[in-house]
C-alpha cells in the first residue's frame, strides 16, 4: 500500500509515519493505539480515532520493554495517535526498538479529522487550469504516469477545470464532462485515463474557489473531487519534488 507521501526512518527499524489514508485503509492485522492519558480522552470534544485503544504512553513503553504488552499488540502492526503526532511517533520509535512492528499516525488526531488538503503530501503535484479537452488529457495522462511510477499524486483543478468533474445531471453549457471527452489516439479516453489513476492511488482536488467561481457547490461535483484552498496548493507544490502546470 502506498502510504501517500509519508516518510521512512531509516535510522530507527520498522518505524515510519503513515498517512490519514493508511489508517482508514488498515487491516484485522494493524491495531490503532492511543498514547494519551485517560484523562485527556475524558472530555466530548477530544478528538479520536474510531477503533483505537487507549494505551498510554508510559504503561505501552513499560509493558513494551518487559515483553508484558496487554491487547494482542506483540503480533499486529500497532499504529500509535496522539494530538499532533509528537507522542505517537516519541512510542512508535521505542517500539521499534523492542522489535515491534509500528508506525505513527503523521499529524494525529487533528489531521484525522482535518480536510484531506490540510495533511496530504504529494510527490508530484499536476494542475489543471482548463476545460480545454486535449489540456484536460495530457494532464491527467501526465498525473496517472507519475502515479503509477511510484510518487504520490495530486490533480488539482483550478479555474474553469472543476467544470469538468461535473455530475451527470448538472446542467453547464461550458465545455464537456470528463466521461464524454475523447481526443483520440494515441491518448485514451479521459474517463478511462482517471480511473486508472484512481485505482492506483491517485487523488482529485477541486479548488474552493474555483468551484463556486464555476457556478458550483462540492455536492455537484464527482464524489472523488476533494476540496481545496491556495493555501493548500502552495503548501503542496513547494513540499514537492515537481510539478507541472497546464493553462
């Protein structure tokens, strides 16, 4: 699985940061642990993680250096969370030490419960500033290639692009849907082009205001279009290692 821009520590062994994504996507095989204090999961509003066991820090590193771990943990993948992430990876690097299979969840629970755009860290960022047919195309050619070369990414849709991700029955007289755009060979149908990407791990960002500036809402857009702000993208392209921008 790819874990979406997260990053290996190759100095400590089996230790890495996963994404919000990786999470939700577990298996039977990987235990969520919370590494704060009871205490601190007392109040309604705490944000946590569905599933995750409360274990925290000081009694997981102790049972985890005696060979005394409670809940099954010493067989799973355990995948520790705290606020911000800094507790969490502070227990999965002393997991990994004891011999343990464990990753941190990268930005906590605030990232998991934040907007996808807020945590997501592309390799290779690709946008689309256009309904133009052939543009729309090549960009989503050019996104699903480096997907499938193993860098994690984005295709974010900026001015009139969100257009293109329209739903069936959202009436627009500007310019086609992405299932009924096709440019011909060598290229394949666009819908075709983003279902590969999808499958493989790719992700769709709408721009925020780009949607509303089109005459549209999030709910009248494809499912798979995420929402995004500036911010966002400029937070993604310069924590990437390229991008490519097509207008």
């Amino acid at each position: 699985m790819h874990l979406g821009g997260s990053q290996q520590n190759t100095s400590i062994p089996n230790y890495r940061c996963v994404n919000v994504d990786y999470v939700k996507e577990c298996g039977t095989g990987t235990v969520i642990v919370d590494v704060r204090e009871a205490s601190e999961l007392d109040s309604s509003d705490i944000k946590t993680v569905p599933n995750a066991i409360n274990y925290p820090l000081g009694s997981l590193l102790r049972d985890a250096a005696s060979d005394t771990l409670q809940h099954g943990l010493k067989d799973k993948e355990i995948i520790t969370v705290c606020n911000v992430g800094y507790r969490s990876g502070v227990a999965a690097q002393h997991l990994s030490s004891f011999g343990l299979k464990s990753a941190s969840l990268e930005g906590g629970t605030e990232a998991y419960h934040a907007p996808k755009s807020a945590w997501f860290k592309p390799d290779y960022v690709v946008v689309l500033l256009t309904c133009d047919e052939e543009k729309a195309t090549l960009a989503a050619s050019i996104a699903t290639a480096s997907q499938a070369a193993g860098r994690c990414t984005a295709l974010v849709l900026m001015s009139s692009a969100p257009l293109l991700f329209r739903k069936n029955d959202v009436a627009c007289e500007k310019g086609k849907r992405y299932e009924d755009i096709k440019i011909g060979e060598p290229f394949k149908p666009l819908a075709i082009v983003i279902k590969t990407f999808l499958s493989k791990g790719g992700t769709i960002f709408g721009c925020r205001s780009c949607v509303k500036f089109s005459g549209l809402e999030y709910s009248k857009l494809e499912e798979f279009v995420f929402p995004l702000q500036a911010p966002d993208l400029v937070r993604m392209t310069a924590a990437a290692s390229g991008s490519t921008e097509l207008a």
